[in-house]
C-alpha cells in the first residue's frame, strides 16, 4: 500500500509540474497577444533631436528597421540645396544607409567626405548623391518633418515634399 501511494504522489506532482510549465507558456502568448503588432510598431514615428550634434558629426540610427545617417555638415562639407535639409542655420544630410546597387550599408569617410560601398565600391558624396561605381541612383531620402530643432522621421512634412520634388 504505501508503494501505491508514492506513485501516486508522484503521478499527481509529475501532472502538476506539466500543468505549471503549460500555464506558464499560456501566459506568455497571452502576453504576445496583448503587444502591438509588428506592422504597427514598423510604422512608428522615430524623433532625433539635432541641436546636441557637432559640425561634421554623423549619426546613424534606426527607423523601421532601416539605418539612417544624418550627417551634420561643416563648412568644409559640399551643401547640395536639392538634398540638404536646413533647420536653423545648419545643413544636415539625411540619407537612408541602404546602398542603392544592392542593399550594403556604405560607410562614411571622414577623410574623404563620402560614403563609400566596400562591396562593389560605389561611392556617394556627402549629400548621397553617387558620383562613382554601380550604384544607379543617389541614397534614398526618408519621409520626415522638421518640429523646431527635431527630426521626425515617418512623416512626410513640408521640408520633405520640397527635397522630393527637387532631388
């Protein structure tokens, strides 16, 4: 009798702990049901406060699993009034970093003030424009607005409509 009864106890904690571990995951899709979808998080606005960037800094950030790069120019950095963007009295680039050839993300040369796709050795100047290799058009431009010294980017402000219908 008392081995019927320690399998029985067994039995009742080995169904117990299954039962606990099946709570446990039932809990967590409740909680993933609970959370945003993917494409509502993807269509996300991301703000970047410009005013703590120095001259010739670049940034590169993430916005709809895309990284950008925003380049404050310096004097010595080409302006291109077709591409830049103007807050205040600073002209900034802002590029999606997806090398139009391919998709690589180039990388930025200070030295040289480009941007430069090691995989087939596109380059782009400092506003985006390619200037050299396979690349077929300039860095794509992110929808944004400009609130004060902010960034908005996913929202398509006047600041954008102009570069659009320039670029």
């Amino acid at each position: 009798m008392a081995v019927e009864q320690s399998r029985r106890d067994f039995l009742g904690m080995a169904f117990g702990g299954v039962a606990a571990v099946g709570g446990v995951f039932a809990l967590g899709a409740m909680k993933a049901s609970w959370d945003p979808l993917p494409s509502v998080i993807s269509a996300g606005f991301t703000t970047v406060d410009l005013s703590p960037m120095e001259m010739g800094e670049i940034r590169t950030i993430e916005w709809r699993k895309l990284p950008v790069f925003i380049l404050k120019k310096s004097s010595d950095i080409a302006k291109n009034s077709a591409r830049d963007v103007v807050v205040g009295d600073a002209s900034y680039t802002v590029v999606i970093g997806l090398c139009t050839h391919l998709g690589c993300i180039p990388s930025w040369r200070p030295r040289t003030q480009d941007f430069i796709c090691a995989c087939h050795g596109g380059v782009f100047d400092a506003s985006g424009v390619n200037t050299f290799g396979p690349p077929p058009r300039p860095l794509d431009i992110p929808p944004f607005k400009i609130d004060g010294t902010k960034l908005v980017l996913g929202e398509e402000g006047p600041e954008y409509a102009k570069l659009v219908g320039n670029a």
